[in-house]
C-alpha cells in the first residue's frame, strides 16, 4: 500500500468513527459523506453481505477473499502479513477458529467507502470451546478488486485476542492424517470438508475440498495439480492400509502403500 493510499484509508478510519459517534450503529457513507459511486455502492453492499455469513472457515466471511489476498494483521510490535487465502485460514484464522465453538458473530458498526477501499468497524461476538464469551472490536481496511478482497490491513484488540490464545486449547485440526511410508506425502483432512496436503517441505502443495464416499476418499483441488483417486477399506481405524497411485511425476519412493492415522495420533513412517 502506498504512503496516499495509507493517508486515505487512515482518513477513512477516521471518518468511520466520527460517524458512528454521530449516527449510531450500523451507518454506511463515504469518507467525505457523498453519496458515493456505484462501484463504491457495490463494494460496501458486497462487504455487508459477507458479515451475515459470520466469520470462521472458507464458506463465511472469508468467501469473498481473493486467493491471493495480502492479509496484514497489524500489531504494533510484530506485525504479520499472510500472503494468499490458503495461508490466512490456514495460519491466520485457523488458530482462532479451532479456539471457537462455532463462528464469529459479526455485529457491525459502520462501514465507509473509498474508491475501491471499504473500511469495517464490527464487533464480533463468539463463545469459546471452555464456554466463556470471546468479544473483540475491529476495524478491516479492504481492497477490493474484482469484487473480491485483495488487500486487507487489519485492527482489533490483541489483548482479548491473546487472553483467548493462551487461554483456551485448540480443537484439533484435522480428523484423519494419511503419509506415504517414506514420510514425503502428508494429507490431513480437515473437519469443515477441506484437506491439506505437505510434499517434502512443502506445507500447503496441494489443498481443497475431499468428500467420504463409502470406502473412498474423492479430493478436488484449488491449489497444485490435482493429486490422484484414494481409496481405503475403512476410514476411521488407526492403520487403514490405503490404495495409492501415483500421478506421473512423482517418484517410485513415494508409490507405496499408504496407511491413515487417526485423530490424536502421530504420523510415523510405518
């Protein structure tokens, strides 16, 4: 982001705030108060849309994200920029989420138009996995691009942030894990429909969605090419012994028997 964007969108902030002081909850508007254009219309009712859906997993909020969206969490000290969506659910959202009993309430206060930035100020309300509340304030300043968020730089209170990171056990991320005996392929399947698959060093080569259809395992893939058919007598014991053909690039070390491990369990080479 440029120094004149910044200016603009911290004018916009501003903007945001002074009108929620004066109008209430819930406002829509521009940063100098015109009506705004179409485009600026669209980008703000895009944007609105998206917080009913709540804020959690891939299908929510983040739907309208771009896949290679720039998502900067901006601590004062540390702050972390996630490069593409893939990257911020997996190690952005994820660890709040897998700290939730369900999705992120977006209660939102004002949301102010500026060319094709549109800065949110919302609450969001959600209950821990322990059962306490997890109430936090935020402000996102987006930048849309082809009706889908490429920018965002994001505001909130990493004191309640923190107290629920450090408070509360994370669900375990995945409900099955399957790795080829020589530990080069690593697949976990994710409990909202999606897997994660390593190749080496490789975090994060292939991901998408998977669907359980009897005995076999069907995978669709958004990143990477798309990885070969599965398929394993039984899905839910320790050391299932899983079917495996290898697409034509990859090497005869890793055409093996695959084996799945369940959830809780450590994947080692067997």
């Amino acid at each position: 982001m440029t120094p004149k964007s910044l200016r603009r969108t911290a004018t916009a902030i501003v903007s945001a705030l002074a009108a929620a002081a004066m109008v209430g909850c819930g406002a829509v508007g521009t940063a100098d108060g015109s009506p705004g254009s179409e485009q600026e219309r669209r980008n703000t009712e895009l944007v609105r849309d998206a917080f009913t859906r709540g804020v959690s997993g891939q299908d929510s909020f983040y739907a309208i994200l771009a896949e290679d969206v720039r998502w900067t969490v901006a601590r004062a000290e540390q702050p972390r920029t996630y490069t593409g969506r893939a990257e911020f659910l997996r190690d952005g959202a994820g660890p709040i989420v897998s700290r939730l009993d369900g999705p992120i309430h977006a209660e939102v206060h004002e949301l102010v138009a500026d060319g094709d930035t549109v800065v949110a100020r919302w609450r969001g309300v959600a209950t821990a996995r322990d059962g306490m509340p997890y109430v936090n304030e935020y402000v996102w300043a987006m930048t849309l691009r082809d009706e889908r968020v490429a920018r965002v730089d994001a505001y909130l209170d990493f004191v309640a942030l923190d107290e629920l990171l450090h408070r509360v056990t994370p669900a375990h991320p995945y409900v099955g894990m399957w790795v080829t005996t020589d530990g080069h392929i690593r697949q976990e399947l994710r409990p909202d429909g999606r897997y994660d698959e390593a190749r080496g060093e490789r975090a994060g080569a292939y991901t998408g969605r998977y669907e359980v259809r009897g005995t076999r395992i069907d995978t669709g893939t958004t990143v990477g090419s798309p990885p070969t058919g599965r398929s394993s007598p039984t899905t839910n014991c320790t050391t299932a012994e899983w079917s495996f053909t290898a697409s034509p690039e990859e090497t005869a070390a890793t055409r093996q028997t695959q084996h799945l491990v369940e959830r809780g369990d450590v994947a080692h080479q067997l």
